[in-house]
C-alpha cells in the first residue's frame, strides 16, 4: 500500500489538533463565530478535514448518492485564531503534511444545475470513486478508479485543501466563491512545503480549512476534484510583508508527476477566455472517447482530475488562446 502522507521533512508535532466534531466544523465563512482554539504565533495544528461530501457517501457511490447530499456549504475545520492578529496584518500559513484516508470521489452534477464549465454537454450526473492507495512502476502514489468496469488511468497523487483562508469582514459568506481573503481558491499548488500569505480583516484572523483534494486539474472542470477527507498540518505566523488577496511560495508540482514528460494538448481559441476554455476542454474529452476508449462522462472526470489549463497568449487580438494538457503516463 502506498504510503498516505504527504510531507515536508521533520514535521514537528502539533501543538494542537483539531478533530472533527460538531464544534469544530463550520459550513459559511463568518466573523461572528467563536473560534475553536487561540494559538500562538509559530504554533502547529493539525485539523481532521471532511471530505467536500461532508462523510456523507458510500465507498462505492452512485449518483443518486451524491444527489442526496446534504449539506449547507463545505465543511470547514476551525476557525482557529492567531494571538495577537489584527485588521490589516499578513497571516503566515506553512502547509506542512496531508495525510489522506485512501479514499476519494469525482462527481458530475446533473447539467440543470448549472455547475462545472461544460453543464449543457452532461445533463445526466455521473461519480467515479478512486483508491488512493495504488503505486505506479515506479513507486509513485496514484489513484486509480475503483469500479471494475472503469478504465485504467493512473493519476499522480499530490494533496492541498481546496479551500482554506480566514474570516471576512463581513458575513456570513458562502463558502463557494473565493475572496481576497481566500476560501475556495482551488490552487493545486498548495501542497506540503507551500507557505500563503492571507490578509487579515477580523481580530484572531479565524483561519480555517477543508474540501481537501488528492489530486485536481487546474481549472477543476467539472466542479470537483478528487474529493477526499484527510488531516492538514499548518504552522501560523504573522508576517512582515502586506498582501490584498492571496500570495504563496510553492515548489509545485508544475505537472501532475512533477517532472517533465509527454503531454497530449488540445487548444481553444476565441475571443473570449471562457469560450476558448470550453473549447479547448471539450477537444480534449473528444480526444479521450474517440482515440482513448474512455466514456465521455469519464473523460470528463478525468480532467478534471488531471488535465492542466493554461493562457497560452492573450495578445494576439481578436482571439485569444487556451491550452489544455494530459500527461500520457496518466492513460499508461
């Protein structure tokens, strides 16, 4: 079995843990609420993050499954207040471990939700389940989907949280769109080594985290990534710098193996970013059912598990270009 954590080297212990119980879980941002714990500057605390789920599928979920979630927001463990943090300060967050429970899902919502890039192409939902717990050749974890009948793909393992920032100044907020003060910013490169930098609107700053990740594209396509509850390990500081939004030092992964490799690319071009983007991401699920054998349903699960998007240019008017990119080793 491969192993479930992800860690930066000689992790200290935690000076404080956050369970997940009742009271310390939240499902909207707010500036009223107690917070669980007040911690010292430099002190370490490890929070037992649900998945975005709330621990509310089965191991092995349908779609009717996922259609009877209930849940008012995403669960968030905290908020854990910083002594001493003030309006205007620059909150300090070292992520330094994830460790994962060897479990994840991927869902498709029904397209009259309205949610994910491509709702119109996908009425009917769809959910895949992944085991964390497999290795690849070369001893790299991966997921891989869980179900008999699903095809073989090998996505490289590499956690953060999804959504982790402090409290706003006004609230309560929903926890679904991002802010200046973070929240569901869903930047796959937050992973174990990272530091981010959050400004501060409220007393204590109310830090919190969850809707943790094993794996994602960037631009998550289909409004979900390899959803998967595990424990986040975070040293807070206050730092000398003044940020407005969200800033962080990281060391990649760039590319889902975090190595240089084949990728398979599809573009977009249009004179919107948003329409290029749709076109660039429906080649590419063209690409994975009619050259790959994959379900389009599945196709577009997996890129939004591990298809990366990028600007390619935005200078060369009228059109603008967006590249979408699949590492080959992902379909072996």
């Amino acid at each position: 079995m491969a192993d479930r954590r992800f860690a930066v080297d000689d992790v200290p212990d935690p000076d404080h843990r956050l369970a997940d119980t009742a009271a310390n879980r939240h499902y909207v941002w707010d500036p009223d609420l107690d917070p669980a714990i007040t911690v010292d500057p430099g002190d370490v605390v490890q929070f037992d993050c649900r998945d975005a789920y709330d621990r509310q599928l089965p191991r092995d979920p349908t779609p009717e499954d996922v259609a009877a979630v209930d849940a008012e927001g995403h669960p968030l463990a905290g908020p854990v207040a910083i002594a001493g943090a003030e309006p205007g300060d620059t909150l300090r967050v070292d992520l330094l471990a994830f460790e994962h429970e060897g479990w994840g899902a991927t869902a498709v919502p029904p397209g009259d939700s309205g949610a994910g890039l491509l709702p119109e192409s996908f009425p009917e939902p769809h959910v895949r389940a992944w085991d964390l717990d497999a290795t690849a050749d070369d001893g790299t974890p991966v997921a891989r989907f869980r179900d008999d009948d699903a095809p073989a793909v090998s996505v490289p393992i590499a956690p953060f949280p999804g959504n982790l920032g402090v409290a706003p100044e006004e609230g309560p907020a929903s926890t679904i769109p991002p802010r200046n003060v973070g929240g569901n910013v869903d930047v796959k490169h937050l992973t174990a080594g990272s530091t981010l930098y959050l400004p501060v609107e409220v007393a204590g700053a109310l830090f919190s985290v969850g809707d943790c990740h094993a794996a994602q594209g960037d631009v998550e396509v289909c409004i979900t990534g390899i959803e998967a509850p595990m424990s986040v390990t975070a040293r807070f500081d206050l730092a000398d710098r003044s940020v407005t939004q969200p800033e962080f030092e990281t060391t990649g992964p760039f590319t889902p193996t975090g190595r240089d490799e084949p990728m398979y690319a599809t573009t977009g071009i249009a004179p919107d970013l948003m329409d290029a983007t749709k076109q660039a991401v429906r080649r590419m699920i063209a690409h994975l059912h009619e050259r790959r054998g994959l379900s389009r349903a599945d196709a577009y699960v997996l890129c939004s598990a591990a298809v990366d998007l990028k600007i390619s240019q935005v200078v060369d008017a009228p059109n603008w270009t967006v590249t979408a990119y699949l590492p080959e080793s992902v379909l072996g």
